[in-house]
C-alpha cells in the first residue's frame, strides 16, 4: 500500500523498499526517523521550488545519508559521510541504476555536511542537503508550511531531537575526531568530547615541510 506524508508519496519500488530495510536494520529510532523527515522535508523543498528530481535516487540519498554514524558501517579513518555513500553507491549498482546515478547519490551524502556547495548541484544532490538542513538546523524551517510540518513530525517524530542527535554525532565520531578537519562535526567534538582539541588551519599551514 503507498505512503503519503504530507502529500509526499513515499516510493515503493523494491529497491525504495530494500533501502528501508537495510536502514531499519541498523539505525535507531532517531535517526531512522531522521532519514525520513530528511526525504519528506526535501521533496516538499523540491516541490515547492518545482526542481526536476528523482523520488527514488532522493529517498536512498536521504535514508542512507547517516549509516556512517551506525556501527555496522561507520569506519575509523575517513569521514563518517564517506562511509555512508560508499555504502549507497555498492547498493545501487548492485540493484542495476547507473554508475552516474549512483556517483549523484554518492555526492549527495558525502556532501550533506558540507555548507551552500550541494545547493549548485543536481536536485537530488540539492535536496538531500535541503532536507538534512531544515530538520537538523531549521534552516529555511518556514519554506514548509505548519501543516506539512505537523504531518511530517506526527509520522516520524522528534522527541528531544536536539540533544540526542547531537548525542548521535559524538557517539559516531568519537574514535575518528581527525576526520572532523574543516568540518561542521568539529563543534559537536568542541563541545560534548573531552580533551578533543580541534585542528588549527592556519598551523597546518605554518608547520608544513615548505622553507618559505
């Protein structure tokens, strides 16, 4: 049976449906629920501002965007949005979508973190980052209205959302704070992991092995 959220039809292929499962699997309610505001919310952005978007590749792009943070994918040497769309990619080359739609997914998530850079992208790549923005930030919160706010947190809700996914955020990259370099993630380190000390730009450049 379809879906509807807010006006939004949750996709129901197989592949929209092996991606659920593949994500309830091993995410919590929080960021389970996280991944479907993300979609919910960027389809309603991209509805609104009548971008040309695949439903399908948006909703992989938005359900996988976290898996870096779980500890069945997360890694300890890279950034936990790399994890996640290496993750995406495999999965959607082994279902049979094309290399270049996958690589789109592929630089949706590993950029959701990454400020105003996706929003020049493809829509789905645009969106993903929309999606993740508004419920996390509440950037742009008033692009959506109250009632598709409403529908979409009375479906998938957010219970003490603000501590616990920055609880979330830490618990994921406390083994990898390094990767955390020239990234938003190092505030979250700053505030919630002790004897974390950020990496200082401006030092990296200065004790480079360059004379000059």
């Amino acid at each position: 049976m379809t879906e509807t959220i807010a006006g939004i039809r949750i996709p129901d292929s197989t592949l929209a449906q092996e991606a659920t499962a593949l994500v309830r699997d091993v995410e919590n309610d929080l960021v389970y629920d996280h991944s479907r505001r993300v979609f919910l919310f960027g389809s309603l952005r991209g509805q609104r501002d009548g971008l040309d978007y695949d439903p399908e590749l948006l909703y992989v792009g938005a359900m996988f965007h976290d898996l870096g943070l779980t500890e069945k994918y997360r890694t300890t040497d890279q950034r936990f949005e790399i994890d996640a769309a290496n993750e995406a990619r495999r999965f959607l080359t082994a279902h049979g979508i094309a290399e270049e739609l996958a690589d789109r997914v592929w630089s949706a998530i590993a950029l959701h973190t990454t400020p105003e850079i996706p929003l020049h992208m493809a829509p789905e790549v645009a969106l993903v980052t929309r999606g993740v923005e508004l419920d996390v930030l509440g950037i742009d919160y008033d692009a959506v209205t109250d009632e598709q706010r409403a529908a979409v947190v009375e479906a998938h809700p957010r219970p003490d959302f603000k501590n616990r996914i920055l609880a979330a955020f830490t618990e994921g990259l406390k083994d990898r704070p390094e990767t955390t370099f020239g990234n938003v993630k190092a505030d979250v380190l700053q505030h919630f992991l002790p004897g974390f000390e950020r990496t200082d730009f401006v030092e990296v450049i200065k004790a480079s092995k360059w004379a000059e």
